[in-house]
C-alpha cells in the first residue's frame, strides 16, 4: 500500500516539478538575454508545463494498466 501512495505522490507533483525546472532553465537563459529575463521565465515555466503534463499523463496511464 505504501508503495502505491509514494508512486501517486510522485504522479501528482510532476506538474509543480516541471514548472520549477523550466523557470531554473528560464533564468539560465536569461542571465544571457537579459532584455528578455522576464520572457524567458515565462517560457520556461510554460515549458515545464507542458512536460509535467505530458509525463503526468504518461505516468497515470501506466499506473491505472
């Protein structure tokens, strides 16, 4: 049982994760473009987005089979 409540932790928190680490990629890139510092975060945090979604849906459907 403990086992299947930390995998469903881990499903539910890849969102949040990957909109962290798309800002920490944001502000990397934008330490070089700064005219675009804020433009970057944004991205980045769309980005994260984007890939915790994807791999949120991964995740549940491989967990649900």
């Amino acid at each position: 049982m403990k086992k299947s409540k930390d995998t469903k932790v881990l499903i539910d928190s890849l969102i949040p994760l990957g909109m962290i680490f798309g800002c920490a990629i944001g502000v990397v890139f934008g330490i070089f473009f700064l005219d675009f510092l804020l433009l970057t975060i944004v991205i980045g945090a769309g980005i994260g987005y984007l890939f915790g979604v994807i791999a949120y849906v991964m995740f549940s459907k491989k967990e649900k089979s």
